[in-house]
C-alpha cells in the first residue's frame, strides 16, 4: 500500500517549524530529509524515524516498525500532533545521522 499525498501534507505541515526539510518520492512513499541527512519517511502512511540516541531516549515506548521488507526497523513516530516535540526530535536526531553517501 502506497502512502497517500494528503498524509505527506499533513506531516510537512507538522514539520514546518523546521528549515531545509525536503521529500523525495521513492516507490510509492516517502523518503524525508533533514539538512542533506535522511531523518525517516512516510511509509504506508506512517511516520516513521531512524533509530538513533535521541529518538530512542525522546519515545522510550515507541513501537520499532519495518518501513518496508528487508530495511532496518524504524522509530514509529505518535506524537505526529505536536510540532514543538517533532523540532525538537529532529534537532536532536541531526548530530547523530549519518552523511548521505557519495554517489
């Protein structure tokens, strides 16, 4: 199942405080970068976020969900509601993703 157009909206919306967030569509879902780095994505409408420190430390009882068969598990992100929490994860997330690859 394909994420819709209308949740990647809402969670860009939900997103919005922060700059240089950018989306790349990738078979169907969503592939969402923070400042060059992949921060997580929309798969089969669910936000979800790499697995770092903080994002462990910041949703201690958050569920580890596959975006897809065969990736690494994700952090399901619940508090999609509350832009000031979503800052601050991905603020807290950044130092701890890796650089993106050279291609």
């Amino acid at each position: 199942m394909a994420s819709s157009k209308e949740y990647l909206d809402f969670i860009l919306e939900q997103l919005s405080l922060l700059d240089d967030i950018k989306v790349r569509a990738m078979m169907g879902e969503y592939i969402i970068y923070y400042r060059g780095k992949v921060a997580g994505g929309i798969y089969d409408d669910r936000f979800l976020v790499k697995q770092t420190k903080s994002s462990l430390k910041l949703m201690p009882d958050a569920e580890l969900e596959l975006p897809y068969e065969g990736a690494k598990e994700m952090v399901m992100v619940d508090e999609v509601e509350n832009k000031e929490f979503l800052k601050k994860l991905f603020d807290a997330m950044y130092p701890e993703l890796p650089m993106p690859k050279k291609k």
